[in-house]
C-alpha cells in the first residue's frame, strides 16, 4: 500500500501528462506558477518580432500565451489535447481572445488544426516527454511552420542516470526524458537546421532536486 502523502501526490502528479478534473486544474495552476522561471530563461534565447504569428503547444494554463501576446502585435494560438487545459487557457487569455488576438484550440500535436506554413514560431514548454510520436510529431510541427519559421524546446528535465526519483516520474506519467543528443537527432531528423542548444543548472520547480534545464532553438 503507498503511504497516503505519497499516493496523493502521485493522484496529483500524473496529471501533467493530460490534466483533468479537479486535480487537473490544481496542477495546471501549480505549473503557472513553478515554470515561469524556466519560460522566462528560455525565451531570452528566442528572438521575436511584433510581426511574428506564434502557436503554443501544450500551452497548459496558457501563461506562455498570455506572455507571446505581450511580445507580438500579431496573433498568439495555443492548443492542448486536455480539456482542463483548454478552459483554463481560455479564463487566462479571455481579453485576447474577444480581441480575436488569440485562439485556444482543443487538439493533439500529432494532428494540428492548421495550414502548412501558418505560423513563425511554435513553442513547446515542458511537454514533448509525452508526445506519442516525436519525431514525426516534429514533422507535423514543421508542416506548419512558415519557410524560416522557428521552433522552440524548453524542458527542465534531462536524464539522470540511476536517479530513483526520476525513474518513478518516468514510470507514472509514461514519459519520455530526452537527453540533449536525442533531441538534437530528432529535430535533426525531421528535417530542422540551424540548431542550437542551451543549458542552465538549476533546481526542479516541484520536487527542488538538481535539474538541468535545456531549450533548443530551430530553424525550417
Ligand atoms: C507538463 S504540462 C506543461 C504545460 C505548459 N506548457 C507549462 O509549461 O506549464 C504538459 C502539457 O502538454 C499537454 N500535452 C501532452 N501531450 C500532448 C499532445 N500529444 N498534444 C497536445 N497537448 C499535449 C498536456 O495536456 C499538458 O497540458
């Protein structure tokens, strides 16, 4: 039997992998608040411009929506296959979306709702661990991005050799912790170029362990 605590934060736990119900919307405002570090380190390495038409993938609570339509005078998307994330996007950016600045959209990265060449920049904070197909979900990224387009990785999780801690997370969420090569071969791999990688140590906004953060910027 686990013990009470820890079942408990597991039950709140795997909701990161698709946040529902009422634990989902506690998680999703956990996260607002324990990945605005790495969002605002990881976009110093991301170059925008009040033109750019960017989609967030994952987009969670929709703080990294919220913080695009600050720095483009375009149109901000952001789409997540988790109803609880959809709504809680929605309540954040509702003055954006009557504006017609932003659109929330349900749906899987696998399958995105959009034109080839539709955007300039697609971002993914914490969330390519459970992407069911990376590499080709990669691919359907870049059908969507603009010729030159960019896009955006920022984890905060690189693998540990032998870390019990994260061989747990691993196995509760179904996750996938992709080390730097691994991400460099499969942004490779789905045809991006001009690569570059950037690392922080720093500590994990949940757990307060040493983490490795790491974003990775790319061009189509
Ligand atoms: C750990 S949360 C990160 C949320 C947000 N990006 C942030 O940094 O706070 C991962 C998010 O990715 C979404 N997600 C996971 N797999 C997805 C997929 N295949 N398609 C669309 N969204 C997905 C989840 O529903 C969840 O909202």
């Amino acid at each position: 039997m686990p013990n009470k605590e820890k079942y408990l934060n597991n039950e709140l736990l795997i909701n990161a992998r698709k946040p529902e119900g009422e634990l989902g919307e506690k998680l999703i405002d956990m996260m607002n608040e324990n990945h605005k570090n790495l969002a605002q380190w990881s976009v110093n390495h991301l170059e925008i411009s009040k033109k750019d038409i960017i989609l967030d993938i994952g987009c969670g609570g929709g703080v990294n929506v919220k913080r695009f339509l600050k720095m483009t005078d375009n149109n901000v998307y952001g789409i997540d296959y988790s109803d609880v994330a959809v709504k809680k996007s929605i309540e954040l950016n509702k003055k954006a979306i009557e504006d017609k600045r932003c659109e929330i959209i349900k749906g899987s990265v696998s399958k995105l709702p959009f034109e080839d060449n539709s955007f300039d920049i697609i971002t993914a904070f914490e969330t390519v661990y459970f992407w069911p197909d990376f590499e080709n979900d990669l691919k359907e990224v870049k059908r969507v991005l603009k010729d030159g387009g960019i896009i955006f990785i920022a984890n905060e999780a690189l693998p540990i050799k032998d870390d019990e801690r994260q061989k747990e997370f691993i196995e509760l969420l179904d996750a996938n912790i992709y080390s730097e090569k691994e991400l460099n071969d499969s942004l490779t791999n789905a045809g991006f170029c001009d690569i570059a990688c950037f690392k922080k140590e720093s500590i994990d906004s949940f757990t307060g362990d040493y983490a490795n953060w790491i974003c990775f910027v790319a061009k189509k």
